[in-house]
C-alpha cells in the first residue's frame, strides 16, 4: 500500500502503513511538521505537550516548565485545567509567536486554514485506553499538540502528539472536536488520590478551564 506523499516523514508513513490507512492514501492538501514525541511522568501531560512543540522535549525542560507554571500558581503537581493558565505559560516560552487563545468548534474553516498553513494547536480532550479522542465528561481530560493536517475529498484529519505515546496519531478532526467540546468535570478518580489538583474557579467546564477551548500558535509572520 502507497502514501508516497508521506515517505518524507517516516513516522507518519509508518503510521499510515502500521494501521492501513487508506482513507489517507490520496489526500487533496496536507501539512505536517516533525515533532519527537516524550513519555510523561505523572500529570504532565499539559507541560509536556509545550515541551514537544518547543521541540525540547527532555526531562530538564518539562521540569523548567513545570517551575514556571508552578510559581505562577498554575499547578501543584503538573496538572494544567486551565487554558487561559495553558496560553500564558505557551507565551512565555514561544516569544516569537502568536499565542491565540480560540474558544469554539475545532472542525471550522478558520482552524483547518490555520493548521494547513504550518500552524500548531494545543488541545485538551478526553483520553480513551487507546489514546485517542474519547467521551469520558472530562474526567480523562489530557493534552496534545496538533503539528499537522491531512485534508482528503470526504474528511479532515489532524496529527497528533501527546505524552503517553512515542507514536504520532491521525485523528478525525470530528472526533477531537466532540471530545473537546465535552470537558465538564473533573474526574472523581483524580478526587480520591493523595495529589491535590489546582482546579480553576468555575471548574473544567467554567470560562477558564477546558471545555471547547484550546490554543492556536503561529510564526508572526504567517
């Protein structure tokens, strides 16, 4: 099976190849920026997901990031649930760049424009066991960067990178959007640990946390 058009970047032709991808055999227009993927450790997944895109990711990076977010009273233990918090901490990191944060549907025309022109995404969504965008009410709320897009005739598709896997994904935008527009509580599982989370007022769901928001990041001069 052929995806010539993704031979230049072997991680994304293994994935395509790996898990027989076909609907990603001829696509119309696509865009894809390499990122090295890193394992979290613990409840990182927000400040690994920044260290991925800053293309640092490396254990005295993440811990660079989490003391920042962490003297800014983001987090206590890593855990970021506020994109509002998520936006400035981007900011600080990434001075060249426009740290836009976006509220709304994922699958409009403005965010795939944006991501075929070489611009990245942070997303909050729901985790399945399998790492893909699922439908959990939040309570399996996690990171990922988006440095890609795939468009074809029928769908549209995102790249996608987080801190559970060292594998890329190919998710259907539909999918990251549904679980990203459904962030409303904060796991009662996460509620019964020893850790204490850092929740923002008004909860995940509330106008500073993660529901059906995520942050867009592109050069200054795009």
């Amino acid at each position: 099976m052929d995806f010539d058009w993704a031979v230049r970047y072997s991680e994304v032709h293994k994935v395509c190849v790996l898990f027989e991808r076909v609907e990603l055999r001829n696509p119309k227009r696509w865009q894809y920026r390499s990122l090295h993927g890193y394992i979290q450790e613990g409840p990182q997944c927000g400040l690994v997901a920044l260290a991925i895109l800053i293309e640092e990711p490396t254990k005295d990076k993440v811990k660079e990031i989490f003391e920042v977010a962490k003297a800014k009273c983001f987090t206590y233990n890593g855990e970021m649930f506020s994109v509002l918090q998520m936006a400035e901490l981007v900011s600080g990191f990434m001075p060249n760049h426009i740290i836009e944060l976006f509220e709304g549907c994922l699958n409009c025309d403005r965010i795939k424009q944006w991501l075929l022109k070489g611009a990245a995404l942070l997303v909050p969504y729901d985790t399945n066991k399998d790492n893909s965008p699922g439908f959990h009410n939040g309570h399996k709320a996690h990171w990922c960067v988006i440095s890609g897009a795939i468009e074809t005739d029928d769908n549209f598709f995102v790249i996608a990178r987080h801190g559970k896997a060292r594998n890329l994904a190919i998710w259907n935008i539909n999918d990251l959007a549904d679980s990203n527009q459904q962030l409303f509580d904060f796991s009662p599982d996460r509620k019964l640990q020893d850790l204490e989370y850092r929740l923002p007022e008004g909860g995940i769901a509330g106008p500073l946390g993660l529901n059906n928001k995520c942050i867009l990041i592109y050069q200054k001069n795009v």
